[in-house]
C-alpha cells in the first residue's frame, strides 16, 4: 500500500469494523478522504481489491464494500 489516501480509507473501514459480511456503500467509505479527492475515490477502491485488502458485495441498492476478514494483520501492520 503506497497511497495516503488508500491508507486512510482501510483506516476508517477499521475503525469502524467494517469487516467481512458488515459493510457499507462505496460513497460512505471515501468519505473519509478531503473533497478535492473524492472523485478518485472508486479507482482508489479497485486498486485496494486488486490488492485483497476489501471485498466488494453487490446489493438490490448498489455495491457495497469491507475489509477482507482473512488480511486483518496485514491491513493493521499498514495503518498503525
């Protein structure tokens, strides 16, 4: 993980425990990142699942997305 804004993202999914079957909209997740910055918001999201670090569920309402359960050590060691 080399991008701040990818850091920060993983970092508010955390603290929120949004883990594996809880999850939230894409719109709520990249609201942690400042305004300017939003819009790279859902390219910052498919590089975070290329890398395995969240997991995308569709829903009736749009997609959704949490932290994989099975990179949680991972994903700690990169926001501490």
């Amino acid at each position: 993980m080399e991008t701040i804004t990818g850091k920060r993202i993983l970092q508010s999914l955390y603290e929120k425990q949004i883990i594996g079957a809880k999850h939230t909209s894409t719109d709520n997740a990249t609201k942690c990142l400042p305004k300017n910055m939003r819009g790279d918001g859902e390219k910052i999201l498919k590089q975070l699942r290329k890398q395995g670090y969240i997991n995308f569920h569709p829903t009736s309402y749009g997609m959704e997305v949490s932290l994989n359960p099975t990179k949680i050590v991972e994903i700690r060691k990169i926001i501490r």
